[in-house]
C-alpha cells in the first residue's frame, strides 16, 4: 500500500451523497492515519464533514463558477499549492473531474462509475462490490489502493452550539427529551410519500401522545404548513425550514424515531443509527438506501420497479401505493423495540 502525504477527496453534494462518502473517509484515515485530508465540497453542505482528526482542511468549490475561466484558473493556482499526491473522486461526473484535472495531482483516482467524461481525468477503482450498495462502491477504492476496510462508520460533526439552540426551539414548543421526526420532503416528487399520507400519519402519532417535529429544508416550507393546518394538533411542530443543517443535525442525532421517504436527512438518521422508517418505491434501497443495522425498516412500494441497475424510476403512482396502516404498523413495532 503506497503511503500517500496529502490526498484530496472529491465529493461536492448531495446532502446524501456526501454522507455516503463519509464511511470511506473513515477508511482513509484508518488506513493512511498520517495523511493531510483535504475535501472539496459545496459549501451548502461543508457542515456535514467533520473536523480533525477526519478532515484536516476543506476547500470550498463554487459550482456556479465552474464554467468561468478565471475562476478556474484561480482554482488551479490554489490547488496546485497544496500539493496533493492523490485525488479520490467519489462524484465521478465532470465539475469534480474538472477539480480534480485541477488538482495538479499525479494519481488521480474514482469509483469505477466514471460518468459525464470524468473517465477523461480519473483512473476507475474496481472492485467486488461493483452493482453493490453505493457505500461500498466507494469503499471500493480503498480496496483496491491496498487499503483494509474493516467495519462501516460514518464520522459525524458535533455542534453544540446548534445543539443549544435546537432544544431551546423545541422547547418553547413542550418538546423535551421524546420527539419523533417526520421528513415530508425529497429532491424529486417522485420520490415523495403523498402529503395527505404523512397528514394522517402525524395525526395518529400526535394522538396517540407523542411528540411530531417535521422538518425539512426551506423549499418545503409549503408542505410544512399544509401538514401543521391539516393535523390542527399541539403535539405537532412544524421547524420546516426553520433549522440551519447544524441544527438539522442535532435535531435528528437527539430523536427517538426517524421517519421519511428517500430524502437526506434520512442519511443523516442512519448515521447515527437511530431507529428509522424509510419508504422507497421509485427508487433503489439497495443503491442508495440506509446500510444496515437493526435501526433500518424499510416499506417498499408494491408497485416498486427500480432495482440497483435501474435506481430511479419516474412512476408518479408508486409512493401513493404505500398506504398509512402499513407505516403505522412498522411504526407500532420499533416502538415496541424502543420501549
């Protein structure tokens, strides 16, 4: 295994792609504990990475700079100072194959899905987890450059600061320690459970005693409020848009049960291992789904076409095929787990 000094890691978004990333960030420490880690990432979600000792330093990358030559150009001249002798490009498309073009570094490297021309820059790892989980897709290139990949962690920022003032929110609502969290939202519609779904949902959890936060980014501010005038219940609150990612964060690291369709902060539940229930139906759990552990309940749609060579399948109906006693009844058994 070659002893690499100063590698910079390429994984600029989603909110859960970057947290899919962060197992083989875990394995690159583990395995070149004395290297200078760099990451390259938009800065909307640089708040997921942790600090040292898993991330010594972060550059930020403008995406809608990428196409300016003299953004470039100063990109280059900053990249080519700190000397990277490898890249690991866990996007694999063409902004981080340009960033890691950029790089200067001699060794430049990615999963073996090298797409949009990134095969151009970077140098496919491959390995048996090939049509695996994504997770392991990436844990691949640790594999393959010599590297022992022992156990799957996700390192995860602490905020205490935002831990603070997320409790200091839910708590001018009557929320303390047990809340639950609902995630009405996703990136694609299709993708999302029907909001007068997650309507009943909540007013069922809600009277039965528990506390409901839903949450979400600001985008989703629209469905927030349509669930809080819908369910009418003061065991709801709606944070919809009213959290920073650090609180998000904590939001979530703190709750008792996590609940959404394949969305991001689902990710971010997994990481922490809390009990979750997830609802997939246009896309593929077994691509890009939560990995593993007795904390994932999954509900498939059962009209659900997408597979791992197939991950997203654009069926308008498929997430409205999951009805809300199925959801309910999962829900009844991780509480009966919890308790």
């Amino acid at each position: 295994m070659k002893d690499y000094k100063n590698i910079l890691i390429i994984k600029m978004s989603s909110l859960g792609d970057v947290i899919h990333a962060l197992p083989t960030l875990y394995a690159v420490r583990k395995n070149w504990p004395n290297a200078h880690i760099t990451w390259a990432i938009h800065e909307q979600f640089a708040s997921l990475l942790p600090g040292t000792p898993w991330v010594d330093d972060v550059i930020i990358i403008d995406k809608k700079q990428l196409k300016k030559p003299a953004y470039l150009w100063q990109l280059r001249k900053e990249l080519h100072s700190r000397h990277f002798d490898m890249t690991l490009d866990l996007q694999c498309i063409a902004k981080s194959a340009i960033v890691s073009l950029l790089s200067g570094a001699p060794e430049k490297y990615g999963y073996w899905e090298l797409r949009e021309g990134s095969n151009l820059v970077n140098k496919a790892l491959v390995g048996e987890h090939k049509y695996d989980h994504v997770i392991e897709r990436y844990l691949d290139t640790v594999r393959a450059l010599g590297g022992d990949v022992d156990s799957i962690e996700f390192p995860m920022p602490a905020y205490v600061d935002a831990e603070k003032s997320v409790k200091e929110k839910l708590a001018c609502h009557g929320v303390d320690e047990d809340y639950i969290v609902v995630v009405p939202g996703a990136r694609w519609i299709i993708k999302e459970w029907p909001l007068l779904n997650f309507g009943e949902l909540c007013i069922r959890l809600c009277e039965s005693g528990k506390k409901v936060v839903i949450a979400g980014a600001s985008d989703d501010a629209e469905k927030g409020a349509f669930i809080e005038n819908y369910v009418k219940n003061k065991n709801l609150v709606n944070l919809v848009g009213s959290t920073t990612m650090p609180e998000l964060i904590e939001l979530i690291r703190h709750c008792e049960i996590f609940i959404s369709a394949d969305t991001g902060p689902l990710h971010i539940a997994n990481a922490f291992k809390r009990p979750l229930i997830a609802l997939f139906g246009t896309t593929s759990p077994k691509r890009t789904g939560p990995y593993g552990g007795s904390h994932v309940h999954l509900i498939i749609s059962p009209t659900s076409k997408a597979t791992p060579e197939q991950p997203l399948v654009d069926d308008p109906d498929c997430m409205a095929q999951i009805p809300v006693d199925a959801v309910w009844s999962v829900y009844e058994q991780v509480l009966g787990k919890e308790l």
